[in-house]
C-alpha cells in the first residue's frame, strides 16, 4: 500500500477533533498537521491528539508540500475563501456541509478546483455511510418503485447564545446547519434539482435592532418536475431527532440517516414492499463504521482512484443543494413560494 493520504485541517473546532479521532482506525488516511489563527490553539491541540505538525495561520499549512489534502470544518462564511485558496495551493479539498453560503460561490470553489487539479468535495458524513449506500442500492433496484413522497428532518436544543450556529454574519441558522442534511438526501434521492419550495420559519432576534437574526426553525415543502413532493423540517430548539420518511410507488423506506453507527446503534433501514394487504416488512441492518472514517476512506478513493470511488455527493449535487438552501431562505424570509434557480 501506498503511504496513506496526508490530510491537514484548517481550524481546531470541536467536529475537527472528532474528525481527527476517527481516523486514527485508518491506514489509508492520516491527520498530519493542524492550522489555526491562534499559534498557541494549534499547539495544545496537535500535543492533546499527537499531531505531528501545527501552524499559527491557515496559509501556513496550506504552503506545506508534505500535505497532500485539507479538511475545512471552518464557519459556513469562510467555506469558499478557504477552499478556493487550498486549490490554489494545489490540496485536494474535504469541505464541511453546507458547502458555501451560495450557488454563486459554490460553482466558483469548484471551477477553482477545476482549474489547479483538485478534487473539492462536501463533507456529508452519512453519505458514506453503510445504510445510505444500501438505501440508495434499493431505490437503484427499484424495491419501492418511483418515489412519490419524501419526509425527512433533523433538529435538536441548541442553549448556547453566543454559539456560531446563531450568528447571521457567520450563515448560522437552523437549515445551514441541520437543514441541510434532509435537504441533501431528498436531493440524492430524488436525482433532480427541486423546482419550486415553499417555506415558513421563526427566527432569533436580529443585532442592533435588526428584525432578523437566523432561522431557529424551519419547515418547508419542496416540488419537483415529474411530480415528487417532499417536505422538509429543522430545528434548535427541539428533541434530538432525525429521520426520514421515502414512499414510493411500491413501498415504503424509514431512516434515521445517522452520521456515525456503532455495534449498539447500527443503521437500520425500515422497508415495506408492496403496496397493498399483502405488503411484506423488514428491516436492513448495516454494518456499524464511524461516519468521519467512512468518508475520509471514500475522499482518499476519490484522490487516488476517481469519481468511482466517491460515495459523497458529486458537484452537481452539491451546487443543486446550495441553489436549494438559497430558495427556501428565499421563501421563508417572504413568506412567498420561490423558484429554484
């Protein structure tokens, strides 16, 4: 085997750290250098994890020759800064969801990458998940026939004011933080880009008078060309929970979509075939892989060996994600349906 792919990460956030305890399993990726804007921050967290290497500015780490990768968990605002500066520098890119605050700038991070050689990417744990893949093989075979309807959503209680999840200068907000995990597997099931959406939502109170901060709650429906509704729900201020609803046309599809399984909490698809009395339930178990691990495998196939090794969503995927995201913010702040455009 080849050495193993040499990843450093831009910011010492609390996801970096379990990123980086993932991947200790790994013989195909390792973590090699931390970066942060604060010298003495990168410091005590490559001591705490036994990173080798740690630099006090993002630029620094990304002027290495012996990093072959970054991984960016950074604020949803410095997404695209970040990304497009590591293509220039010749890194292969693992973007952390969403992967911009626009289309606008999502088509740009990827013509970056384009143009320097790169492989960009959007980091969706669960993509690379044993359950998603197989729920994607059953919705390939056809198990529940032409999708129809589609519910999915994902909240929890967020009781930290000052988190950055709530900030607007940063793109915080309920849909860009765990809106977009739902939005993204309707996407990847539905294979199109949604047409028009409709949204309602409550928000925080905005900064020095402002009547707005960010979405602390959302709920939407979405309309697809051949006929598919879906719909759409996130929270801060509700019970953990995350799930997802598939009806076909033949049957039926429950998930809970996990980033992370373990041999206590495996993955489990739900399934009904058949549409009638003498429809037959089941359930599909997958084997238990941390999702940061699963990923960072499939990133390395990707770097390595091409597309065909990328479980992730492709860069059509994630662009129609972004122009998504845009539209219901669009709608939710107007209180009108928007296109999707």
């Amino acid at each position: 085997m080849s050495q193993p792919l040499r990843i450093g990460i831009l910011s010492t956030a609390r996801i970096a750290r379990s990123f980086v305890e993932a991947l200790r399993q790994s013989e195909r990726v390792t973590v090699a250098a931390i970066a942060s804007r604060d010298p003495g921050k990168a410091a005590a967290f490559a001591a705490s994890l036994g990173i080798g290497r740690h630099f006090g500015s993002y630029a620094e780490l990304l002027a290495d020759s012996d990093i072959d990768a970054v991984y960016i968990p950074l604020p949803n605002s410095l997404h695209a800064e970040w990304s497009i500066a590591a293509a220039r520098a010749g890194k292969h890119v693992l973007c952390e969801k969403p992967l911009a605050t626009s289309a606008a700038e999502a088509r740009a991070m990827f013509d970056a990458a384009r143009r320097h050689g790169v492989q960009l990417v959007e980091a969706y744990p669960y993509l690379a998940q044993p359950q998603t893949l197989k729920l994607r093989e059953l919705l390939k075979d056809g198990a529940i026939g032409a999708a129809r309807l589609i519910q999915a959503s994902f909240g929890f209680t967020l009781t930290d004011p000052g988190n950055i999840r709530l900030n607007p200068q940063l793109a915080g907000g309920a849909l860009m933080d765990v809106g977009v995990y739902p939005v993204s597997l309707i996407r990847i099931i539905a294979g199109q880009c949604p047409v028009r959406v409709q949204a309602t939502a409550h928000w925080t109170q905005g900064s020095e008078g402002a009547a707005r901060g960010v979405d602390s709650a959302l709920a939407a429906t979405l309309e697809f060309a051949d006929g598919l509704l879906a719909q759409v729900t996130c929270s801060f201020g509700s019970a953990l929970h995350r799930q997802a609803l598939i009806v076909g046309s033949a049957g039926v599809i429950q998930t809970t979509y996990p980033n992370h399984t373990s041999a206590q909490q495996p993955g489990v698809l739900s399934v009904r075939w058949g549409n009638g009395p003498k429809a037959v339930d089941g359930q599909l178990e997958s084997a238990p892989i941390n999702g940061f691990l699963a990923e960072a495998e499939s990133f390395e196939g990707l770097v390595r060996e091409g597309a065909a090794r990328w479980t992730g969503a492709s860069p059509t995927e994630s662009i129609d994600i972004m122009m998504t995201l845009e539209a219901l913010l669009r709608s939710a702040r107007s209180g009108a349906a928007a296109a999707v455009i």
